[in-house]
C-alpha cells in the first residue's frame, strides 16, 4: 500500500538469503498457499461488507507498518474521497506518513457479483477480491518504488466490517513467500 525505505533495505540486504530460501521453500509455499483462510467461512458475519456502500462518500484511516518483527517501522493516515456509478467505482487515497512524506493512489474498482476487480497505477495487472459476510479479500501486487529500485510485493490483504462507520484492515506483504511485514488500518467512514 505504500512506499517503505525499510522494504528495499531488507530486499537488498537479504535477497540472496530471500532467493535461496525461496528455492528450498518451494514446496511449502505451494502449501501455504493452500492455506489461506476461505472468505466463505464469513457468510453468515454481520453486516454484510458491501465494497460499493462503505467505500462510498468520505472515509478516514489510521495505520501502521510493522516488520516481520511486529516493530512498528512506519505510521500513516490516509483521507479516501469514494464515488461510484453503477457498478464500477473510484476510491481516491491521500496518504501522510509520519516522516511528513505524502502519497497519493486512485483505485478503480469494478463489482462482479460478491467479486471485485481493481486496478492502481501502483499495481501490478489487477487486484482481485472477494466479499463474504462482513469481509473482503484481497489478493494484489504492488510495485513498491525504493531508492530507485522497484520491488514488487504481493499483498494478502483482509478487510473486516464492524459496523455502519467503522472497518478493520490487514494486509501481510510477502516476497518470494517470504513474510516482510503487515500493514494494519482502521477506517472510520464520515457521516
């Protein structure tokens, strides 16, 4: 979701390990993909997350990057500005970092069925999710620029409806099936 000098550090620094260990982890990433929790087991959750109606008007955050430690590297808020015709819609993100640094991401979001499509200059292809209950799941991948090298991250990223206003966020990021860290939100959507 964002850009983080202590990514690239890492990526530099380990790649070799990340690659070797890719390699002999071969077979367990193709098990742990497997694993992933199914959105379905959600269902019957309340309230229903539906994408188009939270993210619909204006919507606040607050978040955190931690490392694959749990040591918080990065804190941030972002400002969403969300509209949406039909079936297709567009979620505007202003991001502030702690260090004062800005960011800024435009998503655009197509609804099919209980599943979405969406696309940002930042990611790689098409993200894809799925809806089920009062959660959305999302698989992506984000190119992550990093003292002009771009490292493309993929993000397992879960959304989590608590009620009307309030929505829980959190995403690992991972390289070669390597854990790098999480990302975690919470969205308070403006009355």
């Amino acid at each position: 979701m964002m850009k983080f000098n202590q990514v690239g550090n890492f990526l530099r620094k380990n790649g070799l390990r990340l690659c070797t260990a890719a390699l002999v982890a071969g077979s367990a990433l193709g098990l742990s993909a497997c694993s992933t929790v199914d959105p379905s087991i959600y269902a019957q959750e309340k309230p229903r997350f539906e994408l188009q109606n939270y993210f619909n008007g204006k919507v606040d955050a607050w978040g955190v990057f931690t490392d694959r430690s749990g040591k918080v590297v990065k804190r941030f808020t972002v400002v969403l500005d969300c509209q949406w015709k039909g079936d297709t819609g567009v979620l505007d993100e202003d991001f502030t970092y702690s260090d004062g640094s800005k960011q800024k991401r435009v998503w655009t979001i197509k609804k099919q069925g209980d599943k979405y499509i969406g696309t940002a200059a930042d990611v790689v292809g098409e993200a894809t999710g799925v809806a089920s209950g009062n959660a959305l799941l999302w698989y992506y991948t984000m190119a992550l620029p990093v003292d002009g090298t771009v490292y493309n991250v993929q993000f397992n990223d879960w959304m989590y409806l608590m009620d009307d206003e309030v929505m829980l966020n959190k995403a690992e990021m991972s390289k070669f099936g390597v854990k790098l860290g999480e990302v975690t939100l919470s969205f308070r959507k403006r009355k």
